[in-house]
C-alpha cells in the first residue's frame, strides 16, 4: 500500500475521488494502523530481526503520514537507526541471512530507502548515520553491489533460487 498511496495523493485531486472517498479512505488506513500496533501479527513483525520488521516500519510511516499522524511516523522514524539500521547491518554492510539472503538484504534495503525519503520529507536525514563500529545503509548497499555482475557460485551466503533477479531488482532500486 506504501506505493499505493502515492496514486491516491494524484487521485485526490481529481474532482472523482471525493472530499468522503478521501475521509473514508483515511478513517480505513487509520483503522489499520491502529491493528498493525495492537494485534499479535503486528507485534510479531515489528519485534522481528529481519526484513519484516522493516517493511512493517515503513508501512506504519507511510500510513500514519497519509492520515495526518505526524507524530507516529516521526517517533518510528526517530527510531530506526538504533533499532533497524544498527542491528540489521554489520560493519562490513552484511545483513543478517537467510535461505534468499542476496534478496532478503535486498528487498530489506528497498524498505530503508522508503523510509529515508519519507523522513526527508518530514525534514529528518537518515542516510548517512553511521554507529560507532560503522554501520549505516551505504555499507549494506556498497556490500551488495560488489556482487553485481557476479555469479551465484561467488555469494558467500545461501541463496537457493532467483539469483538473477534478485541481482535486477537491487539494479532497479
């Protein structure tokens, strides 16, 4: 829904998607965020190690700046070196691994890169934080980049399938 709500920012200005569509719209996104921080998959994802917790981050952000809940999205993002930067990336830019770990670290950093621009909006610059021992997001993305152009058999980790594509997609982002 991240995505999602761009097209709807495009949409509410289109004299077909009503003052109410948009009330309703929020009321719906609200309710959902509201669901995400209290139920137990919510909790789960948000107390996971990994890409969910992230992912889970970025939706939180995105949905609570779309229904006027700056103050949310603000403490997440205030929040997220301490708690998803520094944790998820070593030193040398690994992330933490998994059976797809080339697009598990991949797709780990696209929900970083959501929510940097989202903090850039809010005036709140997260790129460039760095822990004491050096890790920060271009270490990450500097790590998976050096894999570029590179074959399976060079990955130092376990990645079952989809090792082209994964390549394309770090590409894409």
């Amino acid at each position: 829904f991240i995505e999602m709500l761009d097209a709807v920012a495009l949409l509410e200005q289109s004299k077909a998607f009503t003052t109410q569509d948009s009330k309703q719209l929020k009321k719906w996104f609200s309710k959902l965020t509201d669901w995400m921080l209290a139920s137990p998959q919510g909790k789960e994802e948000a107390a996971s190690a990994n890409n969910h917790s992230v992912a889970y981050d970025a939706q939180i952000i995105a949905f609570a700046l779309y229904t006027g809940n700056k103050k949310l999205a603000q403490e997440i993002i205030n929040d997220f070196p301490q708690k998803r930067i520094f944790p998820q990336i070593a030193p040398d830019g690994r992330q933490p691994q998994r059976t797809l770990a080339f697009h598990y670290s991949q797709y780990n950093l696209t929900h970083f890169i959501d929510i940097m621009l989202m903090a850039k909006n809010l005036g709140i610059k997260l790129d460039d934080i760095t822990s004491t021992d050096g890790r920060n997001f271009y270490k990450a993305m500097d790590f998976l980049a050096s894999y570029v152009g590179k074959g399976l058999s060079e990955w130092p980790y376990q990645q079952i399938s989809g090792w082209e594509s994964s390549i394309q997609n770090f590409c894409k982002d």
